[in-house]
C-alpha cells in the first residue's frame, strides 16, 4: 500500500513542471561539476604544495613516471594543470558544440583511467594492517573516487557522441 503511495507520488512529480525541471538539471550537472573540479585541481597543480603531493603518485604510475625525465617535478605538474583546465574548458564547452564536450569526455576518461591504474601501482593504497580490499583514507580512497568521475567522464562522452549523431544530415550527393 505504501509502495504504490510512493510510485504515484514519484509519477505525478516526474510529470510535473518541477519534475521535468529537475530532469533537465540532471541532465547538465556533469557538464558543469567536471569542470568546476578540473578548475580546481588544474589550478592547483600549478602550487609546489600539490606538485609534490601528486610526485608519489606519478612516480610509481606505469603510464607517466616517464614524464619525469622530460619535465621537472614542478613542470610536470604545471603541464598536467594546463591539460586539466583545458579538459575542463572543453566539457565545458559543450554550450557552443557537442564535439567541444565529447573531446572533452574522452581526454577526462583517459584522465581518469590514468589514475585509476595509480590504484594497482602505488604504494599505500592497501591498509597494511587489513588487507586488500581495504585502502588507505589518503593514497586509496583519493583515488577510488576517480571510479565515479571516470564514469561520468564516458557519460558526457556518449551524450555529446549523440548529440552530434543526431546533428548529422545525410547529403544529398
């Protein structure tokens, strides 16, 4: 009885204006919360505190420890800031056109896969006195929450992908 109370409440409230609002709102969060946390993260990057909190990492990363020979600790950091803003900017974009977004959602992916591996490279990420599955509050779980952003990361991708699939019209020639 209580269950079929909450499906028509559910129903009627999806069906309404405020509903359809909240929908829409959904709809475009990834495309504002990504960048506001590339912002932040690539803004820092460029700070000799987040420079050496991020050394750990990279150092250790199958993909990227190579980055250190071309760069210094602080240029790489610098480097990955400007990539981040710029990821930032792109998903961003998708105000001005949907393949601003989807480049965007692909380099975010990739991003975000990057430092899903640092999961199995880094040390620290395993709590020594628990076990594998459990992770370290500093090193494991900063990196487990790139599981959520790498998959909203492939959502604004396959939106955007739509979207522009769905600009498409077929020539006449």
């Amino acid at each position: 009885m209580k269950n079929d109370f909450l499906i028509h409440f559910l129903t009627n409230f999806l069906r309404s204006p405020l509903g359809q609002l909240g929908e829409r709102f959904v709809h475009i969060v990834p495309y504002i919360a990504l960048p506001i946390i590339y912002f932040t993260f690539g803004g820092m990057k460029f700070t000799a505190y987040e420079a050496a909190g991020i050394k750990g990492l990279v150092e250790h990363s199958w993909f990227i420890s190579w980055m250190y020979g071309f760069f210094s600790v602080q240029g790489f950091s610098n480097f990955l800031g400007v990539i981040e803003i710029s990821v930032g900017l792109l998903i961003l974009g998708r105000v001005i056109s949907p393949r601003l977004s989807f480049v965007g959602g692909v380099l975010s992916a990739g991003l975000f896969m990057t430092t899903i591996c640092m999961l199995f490279s880094t040390p620290g990420v395993i709590e020594p006195n628990l076990g594998f599955p459990a992770i370290t509050a500093e090193t494991g779980q900063f990196l487990l929450k790139d599981v959520g952003l790498f998959a909203l990361s492939l959502r604004v991708a396959l939106e955007s992908a739509k979207a522009l699939l769905a600009n498409k019209r077929p020539s006449m020639a």
